[in-house]
C-alpha cells in the first residue's frame, strides 16, 4: 500500500513539473521565429506579416502590440486569442487576413486592447457591431475599418462604440454615399480623429464635435458651404486643427471656413472651384499650412489679397498651370499676392507658367522669411536677378525641369546668400564658370544639382571641370548624370572622363590665338579698304540694296510716295504682350472711331507665308509705322527685327512717317542701339497714366495721322 502511495506521489510529481513545464514554454520569452515572426524587446512589439500562418501564435510575455497582417485566419472565436490572454495587448492589427466571420464573443480575452485593426476583410457591419460591443477593455478608445467597402453607413457600429471613448475612427476607402456625422456625433462625442476618404459621398450631414480635431474627407464628391461649419448660434467644429477636402465637387471656397480658429493644416487641391477672393483664408488665426495644388483647369482668379493670413507659413499651389503671365484670362497682381504672409517660410508653385522672370520677382519680394522655394516645371527662361540675396534666410531652391541656359551669377546672387541646396537639374545649360556660379556668393552651398543638362565636353568647360573635382562632394546624381552633349564625338559620355585637361586648353588657346591675331590682322587690312569705298559709295550702295530686295520680294519700284495706295495708314510693331492694350485701346481709337486703317500680325498676316515676307509686304502696303514701346517690347527680337526693317525702308519718309508710342516707361540703358536711333529718328508720343488726359493723347495722334493726308 505504502510503495503504491509512493509511486502516485511521484506519477502526480512528474505531471506537475511537465504542466510546469509546459506553462514555462507557454509563456517564452523566446519569439517564434521559425514561423516568420520578429519581436522587438525594446519597443515591446511583434510583427508576423505575411507568414501564411492559419492560428495566432504564442508571443513571449513582453509584447504589447501584434502586427498580424495578411495571413489566413477566415472565423475568428474567443480560441483564436487564447495564446495572447497572458499579454498585456494593447495594439491588434488583423488587416488582410481573410476574414469573413467573427463570432460575437470573439474579443472577450482583449482585456487591455487599445487599438483595433480589421480593415482589407470581408466583414459586413453586422458582424463587426456585434463583435465590437463585447470588447472587455474598457479603455479602447481607436479603431480602423479601412477598405471593408461598405456602401451603407455603418449606423450598428456606431451605436456598438458608443459604450467606449472612442477617440480615433478610420473609415477610409469605402462606398458610403451617404454621411451622416450628426449621428455620429451623438454616439461619439470625444472623437478626436476621423478618416473617411476616398469614398463616394455625396450627401452629408454636419454634426457637433466639440473634440475633433483632425477630419479628413478626401476623395469623395462633396459639395460643401459655410452651413456644414457653423451655424447662427456655434461653430460645429471649435478645437479643429486639420481639415482635409481634396479631390472633392467643392464649387466656391469664399467665406466658408471663419468659425475655424484653431485649424492649423487646410487641404483644398482638387476641387473645381474657379477663383480665391479677398481674405478668404484671413480669419484662420492659426493656419500654417494651405495646400491648393492640383486645381481644375477653370481656375483663373486670384484676388490681391486671396492668400492674405499673417500666420501662414507653407503655401503649396503646384500643378495648376496657372499662367503669371500678362494674359487677361488669368487674373492676379503681382505686387500684392504674397504681400500680406509675413511668416510665409515654403512656397511651392511647381508646374506653373512664368514667362517673365521680373513678375516674379515681384511676386516673391514680400517673403523675407522665405526658407523653401520651388519652381520645378514652371517655363522658367532666366533666373530672376536682383532676388536670392533680398531673402536673407532662403535656403533651398529648386528650379528643376526649365529652360534655363545662363545667368550672371553676382546679380542673381549678390555677395552671398543664405541658399545650401540648389537644384537645376534638366534645363538647357551647357557651359559651367565662375560668372554663373561665384564661389564668394555661394559658400553657404551643400548640396547642388545639375544633373541632366546639355554639357559641352570643350574648353569653354575647364573650370567646371576643375569646380567638380575640387567639390564632388556637393553635386548631386554625379557622376552618372552628368554627360556631354557636344561635340558630337562625345555625345552620351561621361564629362568626368571626356572634359579637357589644362595642358590641351592652353595648347589650344596658343594655336587660336596664333591664328586668330593673323586673321584679324589681314582681315584688318581689308576692312579698312573696303570700310573706305563703302563710306565713299554709300549712298548708292544702300539705294542698290534696297532694290535688289524689293525685286526679289516681287514688287514694283515706286520712286514716289505720292504715287502709291496704301491699304493701311500705319504698321504697328508691338509684341505679344502688349496686345489687350492694341487691341481695346489703339484699334478702338484709330480704326474704330477716327476710321483710319492699321496693320497688326495677329489679324492681317497672311497664314502659310513665311513670317519675314509678310513683314516686307505689309510694311509696303502701310503709309508709315507705329512703334509700341514697352518692357517686353524691347527684350523681344522680332520686334527689333521689324523696328530695323522700318527704319531701312522709311529712311528716306516725311518726318512723321515713323511714330513711337511709349506705353510703359524703359530705360534707355535697356533699349539697343538700333530701338534708341529708331526712337530718336520717330514721332515721339508717350501715353498718359491719367485716364482724362487719354483724350488729348487721341485727339493728338489723329491730328498726326490727318495732317500727313492733306
């Protein structure tokens, strides 16, 4: 009796050290990493992502938070979790997982759970509902029901949450149609945190959230007013700090956001909407950040102050191809845009048009706190002078994608400038020195791009050459992106390989020197000889000239004015810029009322015939030529080139057969040679910056016009 007390004595012994055992293997602090898990000690999480695994695990007793993303657990029961009841669980991720049922007790052992995330399953609302309503945690407070592709709003959800302080709910990625957050609101009051983008709402209903404070809304078809944030007696949102509408149906933005005075982040690309008017953004006391990229192509009006906000910082309006341009169909002031964002410290405006580089300067004058700005993609031809170094903290600048070639670098940069990053990769430049970039004006310089440009591998290179050996270390994408582009034996090749050295430049510069002070001496002789017959036959050189062009272009001589009929009283040379005030002020004036005839390009040049023939035959055609003097005027090259062609063929006309009219003042230092001896040998007739004194202006130039027919 006594030997077989002792043996179920040892037989119940071994049984309690193999349940020790077993318990001891239960609750590991070893993870399971045969089964493509990792467990992080220090941060007391998990992660079994796509380990194909059909069961959840046992974890050591450290973690906290469970990554289990796509696997395969299709039911869940109150057993799936029975390997975590020892874990003070307080993040679960089952995104992905295949699963199409979850009992209605299933969550019951998550007693410390926070977090919860179901989306990318098969579930209806009902069964989440159900599931949800016996969580035991009593603190849960965030959960995330992304891509589940309900078309109905899950109204059973709500009310099963509503026996927790729901904080945070993540409803993105759905086909609800339908919102209603008044219900919402009632069931959650302290929800701080909404995601329900990227859906088909079209309908919603506003509610009070007096905790909210991020809402995002993206990607629906929304049509929103002033009515969904306040009403007569409160604002629906008090404590907001981000707002986010993009890709939405919203038609005005004007006078909709006021009551938002902690709304610090406001999302508004996207939506059709055609203009910003006055102050729309200046009653959000704390706006920092305003995104209004990707606007519809509708968009064309910016009012003077649209962006006014004394808070603003970051101001992102890329990718709208609106045109800074002088076109009347896109409205905006230069002067007065920026004017009013005294902390504005990053500017994105990628992807816009920006023909004149002095508009924006203008534009961007005003931002001394000015730290990030970027242009990429924006038609850029030169790099705006007189600017970097008028933003003392500017320190990055990209300028990628443009068509950029050459600039003076002490005039773009001055004696030095705060910039460290500077990007200009993709433009046209070709040769790389010391005037482009002074080392004294950029020695705050770290990172620097020039990648994919049109490099020319010759000695006009040489210091570029030396630059990128002695600094590397700053150029971006180098070497790799760095290639010749002529001449054509070097296309395609490395610069670092293909650049001449110093020895060959030199040898180089002796033999075109040598040549070139031959040439120029003999050429010397020549031109003094025939400078010397020239100047003796002028005269008759330039009388043969002009008939040989005039036979060419097939054209009778006419040896008197007098003799000839003229279609048009006057040929006006203007550029393109300049055509809203030739079209609603000059052609009004001259053809409309004093009925007097004019030629202008845009309507009277023949299509299909080469642009130089209409010139000739048009200025033929004209008893004298008006000369439209302004600053896009003077930079443009077939406007000097028409302005030589009409002093060649009028040289020998009545006073008034060659007027200028000058529309905006310019420098004389900024006119050619050529534009200053037209102006001097031309009627001179400046147009009056008073609207009453216009009528003088008129009266005068008709007089000119009727004098010349008597």
């Amino acid at each position: 009796m006594k030997k077989t007390n002792k043996m179920r004595c040892v037989a119940i012994g071994c049984i309690l050290f193999l349940l020790s055992t077993c318990n001891s293997l239960l609750h590991s602090e070893i993870c399971p990493r045969t089964i493509a898990c990792t467990c992080v000690k220090e941060t007391a999480e998990a992660s079994c992502i796509r380990a194909n695994l059909t069961y959840i695990p046992v974890l050591p007793t450290y973690i906290k938070k469970l990554d289990f993303d796509r696997n395969f657990l299709k039911s869940i029961s109150v057993s799936t979790f029975e390997p975590l009841e020892h874990l003070e669980l307080i993040f679960l991720s089952l995104s992905s997982c295949h699963i199409t049922h979850i009992n209605d007790d299933s969550f019951t052992r998550l007693k410390y759970v926070l977090d919860l995330n179901l989306s990318r399953n098969p579930l209806s609302s009902r069964i989440v509902a159900a599931a949800l309503a016996r969580i035991s945690s009593v603190h849960f407070h965030t959960i995330r029901l992304n891509y589940l592709l309900w078309s109905d709003e899950p109204t059973d959800v709500y009310l099963s949450l509503s026996r927790f302080n729901i904080r945070r709910l993540d409803m993105y990625i759905n086909n609800l149609t339908h919102l209603n957050m008044s219900f919402l609101s009632e069931n959650l009051p302290q929800l701080e945190t909404f995601l329900v983008g990227g859906g088909m709402i079209s309908s919603i209903q506003t509610g009070f959230f007096p905790n909210l404070k991020l809402l995002d809304l993206n990607t629906n078809r929304i049509n929103i007013g002033r009515k969904f944030f306040v009403n007569d007696m409160m604002c629906f949102f008090p404590n907001l700090k981000r707002l986010n509408l993009m890709y939405n149906l919203i038609m005005s933005v004007n006078n909709i956001f006021k009551c938002l005075k902690t709304l610090e982040i406001l999302s508004l690309g996207g939506n059709p909407f055609n203009e910003i008017l006055d102050n729309t953004f200046s009653e959000l006391i704390s706006l920092k950040y305003l995104h209004l990229g990707f606007l519809r192509k509708n968009f064309r009006r910016i009012g003077k102050q649209a962006f006014r906000n004394s808070k603003l910082e970051n101001l992102n309006f890329g990718d709208n191809n609106f045109k800074f341009t002088n076109d009347s169909l896109y409205q905006f002031d230069p002067n007065e845009i920026f004017r009013y964002n005294p902390q504005m410290k990053s500017l994105i405006l990628n992807r816009n048009v920006f023909q004149s580089t002095p508009i924006l300067r203008k534009m961007l004058l005003p931002l001394k706190r000015l730290k990030f700005l970027y242009l990429d993609e924006c038609h850029i031809q030169n790099i705006p002078t007189d600017l970097f170094f008028k933003l003392p903290y500017l320190e990055i600048v990209s300028m990628k994608h443009n068509k950029i070639s050459t600039w003076n670098g002490y005039k773009v940069f001055g004696n030095e400038t705060a910039i460290h990053t500077l990007m200009l990769s993709d433009n046209t430049i070709s040769v790389v020195n010391e005037i482009l970039f002074p080392m004294t004006s950029l020695r705050n310089l770290r990172t620097f791009s020039l990648a994919s440009n049109p490099f020319a591998c010759t000695c006009e290179n040489l210091w570029f050459r030396n630059w990128l050996r002695n600094k590397n270390f700053v150029f971006e994408d180098f070497p790799s992106n760095y290639q010749c582009k002529t001449p054509l034996s070097k296309t395609g090749r490395l610069i670092k390989d293909s650049l001449p050295s110093s020895v060959e430049c030199n040898r180089k510069d002796n033999e075109v020197f040598t040549a070139v002070v031959t040439s120029l001496s003999v050429f010397g002789i020549v031109f003094v000889i025939v400078l010397s017959i020239v100047f003796r036959l002028r005269w008759h050189i330039r009388y043969w000239l002009y008939l040989f062009r005039v036979k060419k272009k097939g054209f009778a001589l006419i040896s008197n004015e007098e003799t000839q009929n003229y279609i048009y009283e006057g040929y006006v040379i203007y550029c393109d810029e300049d055509i809203t005030w030739i079209r609603h002020k000059l052609l009004d004036k001259i053809e409309k009322e004093a009925s007097l005839p004019l030629c202008i390009r845009d309507r009277n040049f023949e299509a299909g015939k080469v642009f130089v023939d209409n010139i000739i035959e048009k200025m033929s055609e004209s008893r004298r030529v008006i000369l439209v003097i302004s600053r896009d005027m003077v930079q443009s090259n077939w406007c000097l080139f028409e302005c030589r062609v009409a002093q060649e063929k009028f040289l020998n006309r009545e006073s008034d057969a060659l007027i200028s009219l000058v529309v905006e003042d310019v420098p004389k230092e900024e006119m050619t040679s050529s534009l200053r001896a037209f102006v001097n040998s031309a009627v001179y007739m400046k147009f009056p910056k008073k609207e009453y004194d216009e009528e003088t202006f008129w009266l005068n130039l008709t007089k000119i016009f009727h004098e010349r027919e008597k």
